[in-house]
C-alpha cells in the first residue's frame, strides 16, 4: 500500500535532501580546488655586472646608512625592496665575473669546479671544462619539462659550452664583455639610446615573458646585463640629468662619449649606467605586473663582484679581492610568500641559487653534498629566522692569483671571516658583525677560533683539489713566453706579453 505524505513533510524532505546535495557539491568542490596542483612559480634572475654593495640607493643594512649611495639613483631597486627582502650579507661566488658565472650555472664554488679566475690557463692546461657539470638550465628541464628557458646578455663562461648547450631555449649566444659596447661585426659603437645594450636586452625579455605567459608556461629567465662593467656608456639625458646635481656640476669634463674621461666625468657616467640600468629593471616589473603574473614570479636581483676600480666603503677592498669590497654584494629578492619591506642578515652565496632553484621548480629533495650550497627557500619565507641547509655549510671563497692582486683564500662562518695568504699561509681573522671593514685583526684574541677555521679551510681546498697557486704563476709564464716567441716581431704585442709577465711578479711579492 502507497503511504501518502503531506505537502509539508514533502517539501521537509525534499528540502533536507536538496540541501545535503548541495552541501555534499560544495564539499566535493572545495576538495577539488584544495587538490589542484599549484602553479609552478617563473623565476627572473636579474645579474649585474660590477654592481658593488653600495652602488644602489637602496640601504643594504637596516643599521647602515653608509650602506647606499647618496649620489646614484635605483628607484626600480627601492621599488622591488619594498615588495620583498633585502639580503645584507650576500656574496658573490669570486670577485670577478667569470669564475662567478660558473659557479652560479653548477651550482658549486670556484674551489671545487677549479674555475677561479677570468683567464684560467692551469683549468685550460688540464682540461678542467666543466663538461660533467648540469646547468641551470639542464636541471630545471630535468625537474618539470613544462619549463621555458631563456640566458640574455652577457654569458661570459669560459668552459666551452654555449648557452645554446646548456639547456636554454632562447639565449643572446656565446657573448662577453666586448658585446656589451660593440655592434661586433661592424666595429661600431652601439646606438646612443641603448648604452651597454641595457634596453634590446630587456625588450628581449619581456618578449620571452610575455610569449611564455601566451603558452601558459613557468619559465626560468636569466638576465645577465653587461652594465655596469666598464667602459661606461649611458643615455645623454640621463648623463645630463646628473651633471646637473650639485656634485655632478663640480664635473670638469662633461664629454661623456670619451671612452675614459677624467675621473669626474667617469663617474657622471657611471651614475647614469647605473640609473638607465635600473630602467631596465623597472621595464621587467612593469611587464612582470601587466601580464598578471607577478603573484606567482620570483626576481632576483644580484651582482656578479663587488665594485670595482672605486671606492667601495665602509668595505674594503673592491673587484679582484676577497676583501668584503670584492665579494658582497647587492642581492634583493620579491615573489610569492617572501615578506615585504624585510631585511635578512644570514649570510647567503651565489652558488645557493642553484639548489634554490632546483626547489622553486618542485624539487623537495636535497642535493648532493658536493653542491656546496643549500636552498633559500626557508629564508625567502622566514628572514632571519629561516635556515639554509649547505653542502659546505661555511662560505669559501679561493682567489689563487689575478693580474697582479694579492692570492687570498677565505671562509667565512658566522660572523668570523678569517682570510689567508697564499704566498706565505699566514691569515687573520676578523669579526664582521663588528668590523665590517676588516680593520682590526683579532686572530691573536681568538687563536681557537681562529686555528679552527684555518683548518676547515686548508681541508676544504684539500678535499675539492683546489688550484694550486705555484702551479698557476708556472702554467701563465709558460703561456706568456709562448706569446712572445710566436710575436717576436710585433713591438705592441710583446710589451703586451711583458706587461702580463710584470704582473705575475707583482702578485709574487704582494704583502698584506
């Protein structure tokens, strides 16, 4: 027999059984939206070429004044600041630019890869290239497929490999410095509005960003800029601008097209590299933001060496030694999850990218101990109170030997740098919380610590089979007499070779 039921209990149940549908769709696509894999982050490397600590108007110690400039002018810089963190003791992997590129591409330190200066003729001797070594580029690839790849500007790597053959899908070529102030081919200067190439490389850029955000595909870009490297070229109008500033009135030569003026002049140019540089930087924010893809892009924005051929005070030192002048470094970085308006005071390395990188595309595994860095990550989202697991926990920087400097190798652990000699393995030791400036020695107040980190040092150089210093002078004057032997006829060539040969001897009889 049918039960009959009123409208009421009808309308009851029906009601009660509509709701629980609805509640039970809800749920399902709440569930389903919580389980949708999140988006794999574009990440901008953005590499500057002899861009020194205090070479930006943005303060790079929150307790520093002296930690910017007052004369240049980096408003993109201050910009990408105040949207995330800025690192206060980052370092670049060596004080000059080729070691500094490749460690930054293997992920591991000058040391290990026995790549520690511009023109290695012991690594070329020997066969030292790299060729087992992943890239960048490689490694992402190798994490996710889905990720576009692009190397612009300046590759400047010395271990016979082309961007082409390092996992980059869209790349400048094999170019270097002579790149970033020739039409090469022709033989001509580059045009007056794109000094140092700064704006063709970034419209190459954000024609990449903007054809990857088309296609929906994470990237990895790295912008390798050929500013601020001497020689300096700059727009006239943004030359002009600051020969109109007080100090830049006290100018007396204002002909900015010498390729080197006097030293008012040059740093006149100098300002406005800096300033039409940190356009180029603004035009990739720009584009980063007009595309919709801010929220889910990392930019960082790191120099290669400490400034050079200037004063790079309160450090020490400058381009071309393991001074505090010649490796720390500018190092800002924005994206998801990284708080704004922050300072991280950890010290923090070139050859952490890497790894860095290698989690970003969605590896939670951590690297082999010969990678001698660790993620950032943790600091990214924490600050000061994050931790960077290393595959060499302290930083080591080696410097055998390069065109006259003194031959240093540091570590650096904590707050102590402890820098040594290696024309004679004497070595001082110095508290950078304190003296930022390397000026008191304290290595005979602190003789454990500072025999401690003498010993982690000599053993790291042991273990990774570190370019021996002697070995460098021989393989450089054998390469120096083979010049002059092959151009024994041509006047210009052998002084040339001779001043090359002057500088070994000056480098052999450095002193602290």
């Amino acid at each position: 027999m049918n039960k009959i039921i009123s409208r009421r209990k009808f309308l009851k149940k029906s009601g009660l059984a509509i709701s629980t549908i609805a509640i039970c769709a809800c749920s399902a696509q709440q569930n389903s939206i919580a389980a949708a894999p999140k988006a794999k982050p574009n990440i901008i490397l953005f590499l500057t070429d002899d861009q020194g600590w205090t070479d930006t108007s943005v303060q790079m110690m929150k307790d520093r004044p002296d930690s910017k400039s007052d004369f240049y002018q980096t408003p993109a810089l201050e910009r990408l600041a105040k949207d995330g963190m800025i690192f206060s003791s980052a370092y670049s992997p060596a004080p000059t630019c080729t070691p500094t590129r490749t460690s930054l591409q293997f992920g591991k330190s000058p040391a290990r890869l026995r790549q520690t200066v511009v023109h290695d003729v012991l690594a070329k001797q020997n066969g030292w290239d790299c060729k087992d070594e992943i890239t960048i580029g490689q490694m992402i690839k190798k994490i996710d497929p889905s990720y576009a790849t692009a190397h612009l500007g300046k590759w400047g790597i010395d271990v016979l490999r082309t961007p082409e053959k390092a996992g980059y899908d869209v790349t400048d070529g094999n170019t270097n410095n002579g790149e970033g102030d020739w039409l090469v081919h022709m033989k001509k200067p580059l045009p007056d509005d794109d000094p140092k190439r700064i704006f063709s490389v970034t419209k190459r850029a954000n024609d990449f960003m903007e054809a990857q955000a088309k296609a929906q595909n994470p990237f990895f870009m790295q912008i390798s800029h050929y500013a601020v490297h001497v020689s300096n070229f700059a727009r006239k109008k943004t030359i002009e601008k600051y020969l109109k500033l007080p100090r830049g009135q006290k100018c007396i030569d204002s002909d900015y097209k010498q390729p080197y003026p006097n030293r008012n002049s040059w740093m006149m140019n100098y300002a406005a590299m800096i300033e039409d540089l940190d356009t180029g930087l603004a035009m990739v924010l720009d584009k980063v933001q007009s595309l919709g893809i801010k929220d889910n892009t990392y930019i960082i924005f790191i120099s290669d060496n400490g400034g050079g051929f200037r004063d790079n005070k309160p450090l020490k030192g400058g381009k071309a030694n393991l001074w505090e002048g010649g490796l720390r470094v500018p190092m800002v970085v924005a994206g998801p999850d990284v708080p704004k308006n922050t300072y991280c005071d950890e010290p923090v390395v070139g050859w952490d990218l890497y790894p860095t990188f290698s989690e970003l595309a969605g590896n939670n595994k951590s690297l082999p101990k010969e990678y001698d860095g660790g993620s950032l990550c943790d600091l990214f989202k924490k600050g000061n109170d994050g931790k960077v697991k290393r595959g060499t926990q302290e930083l080591i920087f080696h410097f055998p030997w390069y065109a006259g400097t003194l031959p240093m190798s540091t570590i650096r652990d904590g707050d102590y740098k402890l820098a040594m000699n290696l024309l004679n393995k004497e070595y001082r030791l110095y508290n950078l919380a304190k003296d930022i400036g390397e000026e008191n020695d304290i290595s005979g107040k602190y003789p454990t610590i500072a025999k401690k980190l003498h010993s982690k040092l000599e053993n790291y150089l042991k273990e990774v089979q570190a370019e021996d210093l002697q070995e460098m002078y021989a393989a450089r004057i054998k390469e120096l007499h083979g010049y002059m032997e092959k151009d024994a006829n041509d006047p210009e060539a052998l002084k040339r070779h001779q001043n090359g040969l002057d500088q070994v001897k000056r480098s052999q009889s450095q002193k602290w």
